[in-house]
C-alpha cells in the first residue's frame, strides 16, 4: 500500500511537473512573439525601421538601372518616418486586426514630380505611359518591402485564435496545478513535510527539461544566421529567437535550484525527524 | 551529527535520483513521439539559415574531363566575364539573377547551363549605358567570348529575338547544343518601365 502510494505520488509530481512546464512555455511566448509591445521595443531596439528605410532605397535602385532615368529621380520620395509610420500600420493590422492600407500617394506624387523635373517637362504619350508603369512598380516595391505579406487578416485570425488557446489553456493548467497540490497534500497528510519533496521533484524535471531545451535548440540551431527576408526582418527575428532561450535559461536555472533546495530541505526534515524518532525510541529505556 | 548529515544526503539523492528517472522517462517517451518532427522542424529551421560561407574566400568553379562542373559557385559570386568587342562590352559575369546582382554586372539565370556543360546558358543585364544599351549594333556573325576560371569559350551570334517579359522563363533550356542566350530590357532607351525584351542568340564555336 505505501509503495502504491509512493508511485502515485510520483505520478501526480510529474504531472504537476508538466502542467508548470507548459504554464511557463506559454508565459514566454506571451510576453514575446505574441505581444505587440515587445514586438514593437524589439523593432526600435534592433534599428528595424533604419534597415527597411535603407532596403527600399537600395530596392528601387533596383529598377533605375533599367529605366533609363536619372538616379536623383529617387530622391527623398520615401522618409524615414513614413517607413516607420507604415511599419505601424502593418504590425497594428496583425495584433489589432485592423485593415488600414499603406499610402503611396505621396510616394507616387514626388517620384512623378522628380522625373518631370529630370525630363524638364518634355515626356511624350508613350514614355508617360511607361513612366507611370515604372512609378506604380516602384510604389508595389515600397508596399512589399514594409508589408512583405498579403496576409494580414489571415495571420491576425490565426493570431487572436492562438490568443483564446492561449488564454483556455492556461485556466485549465492553473486549475491543474491546483488539483495536483492538493493531491499531494492528500497523499501525504501523515508525513505533510513530503509535499515539499514532491513539489521539489516536479521544480527539478523542469528545470532539467527547460534547460536540456534550451541546449538543445543552441547546439542544432544556427540562429546567428537565420536569414528571413532581409537584414532588418532577420536581425528582429534572431533577437527574438535568442531572447526566448535566454527567458527558457533563467526559468531552467532558476526552476532547478528551487527544485533542489526544496528536495534538500525536504532530506534535512526528513533526518530530523528520524533522529527525534530514534531519540524517543530510546527515552524509556533510560 | 554524522548520522544527520549522512541521513540528509541519503534522502537528497533519492529524491534527486527519481527526479531524473522521472526526466529521463519523460525525454525518452518525448523522443518517441516527437522526435522525428523536432529533428525536421530543426532541419527545416537551419535552411533559412545562412552563413556557411560567411567569411570564406569565394572558390573558383573546376571543369573535370567529363565537361562536369565540380564545384559550382555560390548564389551571387563572380565566376567569369563576358566580353563583346562589337559594343566594347567587358563585364562581370555573376551566379543568380537577381536585381541586387544586376547592379553589379551581368547575372547568370540560376536554372541555366554553365559555359562549357554543352547546354543553354541564360545571362542577362541591364541595357544601362555601362552594360547592354548598345545591344542595336549587334548583328549576326559579331563574336561573345566568356572567360571563367576553367576555360574560355567563343560563341557566334546567330539571331536576335525581342519577347514579351513574361515570356523570359520560356526561354528554351536544353543539354543537346550549347547555345548562349543573353538578353536586356527594350527599348534601349526607354524612359520608364521596359516591359520587354531584347534577346541575343549566339552558338559555341570553340
């Protein structure tokens, strides 16, 4: 009967180990990827908007080679702060489901108004034809370098759906959690000091699997060079990446210590008590 | 003391040892179920993954008896240039066809043949002063020599083509004739977006 009890125990530390690990897996994801603001400090951090500004001038130098105009023609028809404006709009499209679209108007105007000025004026029907070609190419450039995707209502259902998970799922685990506790102080109501132990063995499983995790991923996973893309978008992303596994590190260190000052608390309690018992045993015979 | 001490350390590594065993479970069964997806999700990971050539020097391509291409270069290096003393053309010849490579010089369309391997080579630029915009003085029996790291290698230019853009990709690739296809934007000196394009066919002579 006491080994039946034993294993049990066990069995509920384990799933309590579980239910922790999937709680704090689920914390960090939230607090990163699936946050806007931290999506949002990530870009500013990593010079995001600085990056994208310089590819979409180096994107529509691309084209003026073959156009036959000047490259002056590019000249200021993007600003620094529209890129980080529109950048915005996209990012608000897929956290807030927004559906506001990127206004190339001022581009489209400035690049007309820099080739007139190139052409002093003298443009006939079909080169305007072309010309107007060559602008709305370059205004599609611009939206696809700041957008990169047609998807944004896509990816914000899928987004807000894995938010509901998100949020289900951890009222299950915490209810979970509870249960398996309470589990434990019913299975050790006679030695009560064990749910420290218990509780010690499912902080120390993962501690052990968050840290195993972590080197894991390191040691398969070249993330200095993810590329995604372009420098900017991979820059953020590898940021992101390595700042989950740092967060996946603190929770494992901090998770195995605790788990092992719990089982050696648990160990001193246990001595404790042997020797009072002992102590006691042998008091009437004195 | 000693007992207590002893005692403590006895009950640690017991409930130690059965947390690993307890891991030791877990990772296995882990392993187990989603082994195979994690190791192809790392794979798929380490794809988008560059780098590998980061810092290396680029390695010239070497041609083998069997007209094989050892090692052929990486997405975006020089491997040879083109010359065409007709339009005093000397240029850069890339691997990979994209606009960041065309502002370097001539790109090699990466689905094509390389000079030599006895197939259609697919080259194109920009018809920008400094690359094709003489490309209208070319006429047939003019001469395209290519110089790359293993051999050189004349072509004839037998025809000229003007096609749609769209229709670029249609390009014929084949193994059975080496035939050296270059093309560049038209009209030469379009003002604007050139939705068309000129195309050079030239042959191997030697």
């Amino acid at each position: 009967m006491k080994v039946v009890k034993n294993i049990i125990q066990y069995i509920v530390a384990t799933i309590l180990a579980l239910a922790i690990l999937l709680l704090i897996l689920i914390n960090i994801f939230s607090s990163s990827i699936l946050s806007k603001d931290y999506v949002l400090s990530k870009l500013d951090e990593q010079n995001y908007y600085d990056k994208i500004y310089e590819d979409t001038k180096s994107n529509f130098e691309n084209y003026i080679h073959q156009s036959g105009l000047d490259e002056e023609v590019l000249n200021d028809i993007v600003a620094k702060e529209k890129v980080k404006k529109d950048t915005k709009i996209i990012i608000n499209n897929i956290y807030n489901g927004m559906d506001e679209k990127i206004n190339t108007e001022e581009i489209k105007e400035r690049l007309n108004e820099n080739i007139n000025n190139s052409l002093n004026g003298k443009i006939s029907a079909t080169q305007r034809k072309s010309i107007d070609t060559f602008v709305d190419t370059i205004c599609k450039e611009y939206e696809a370098t700041i957008s990169h995707t047609n998807y944004e209502q896509k990816i914000h259902t899928g987004y807000k759906q894995i938010e509901r998970y998100i949020n289900l799922a951890k009222k299950g685990i915490l209810i979970g959690i509870g249960v398996c506790i309470v589990l434990i102080i019913l299975l050790t109501l006679k030695r009560i000091y064990r749910v420290i132990a218990r509780i010690g063995i499912a902080f120390t499983i993962d501690g052990i699997l968050l840290l195993f995790a972590q080197n894991y991923i390191n040691s398969k996973v070249r993330i200095s060079s993810i590329t995604i893309l372009n420098d900017g978008t991979s820059e953020v992303l590898r940021s992101i990446l390595n700042d989950i596994l740092g967060n996946v590190l603190k929770y494992g260190s901090v998770l195995l210590s605790i788990g092992i000052i719990l089982i050696v608390i648990y160990g001193l309690i246990k001595s404790i008590r042997k020797i009072k018992r002992e102590k006691e045993q042998y008091t009437p015979e004195n | 003391m000693h007992n207590f001490v002893i005692n403590t350390i006895k009950a640690t590594i017991i409930e130690l040892i059965v947390a690993l065993f307890i891991t030791a479970i877990i990772l296995g069964l882990g392993y187990f179920l989603f082994g195979a997806k994690v190791e192809e999700t790392m794979s798929l990971i380490n794809k988008v993954s560059i780098g590998v050539s980061e810092g290396k020097e680029a390695v010239d391509p070497v041609m083998n008896e069997e007209n094989k291409i050892i090692n052929y270069p990486e997405y975006g290096n020089k491997y040879g240039t083109i010359k065409i003393p007709k339009i005093d053309i000397d240029l850069p010849v890339y691997y990979g066809d994209a606009l960041d490579i065309l502002k370097k010089g001539v790109g090699h369309s990466s689905g094509s043949y390389f000079p030599g391997e006895g197939g259609s080579i697919i080259y194109m630029g920009h018809n920008s002063k400094k690359v094709f915009r003489r490309f209208s003085e070319l006429q047939i029996g003019n001469k395209i020599q290519v110089t790359t790291s293993y051999g050189e290698f004349n072509y004839k230019i037998y025809d000229m083509q003007l096609i749609n853009e769209t229709e670029v990709d249609k390009l014929p690739i084949q193994k059975e004739k080496e035939i050296l296809m270059v093309y560049t934007c038209y009209p030469f000196n379009n003002i604007g977006y050139a939705t068309q394009r000129y195309v050079v066919y030239a042959e191997l002579e030697s």
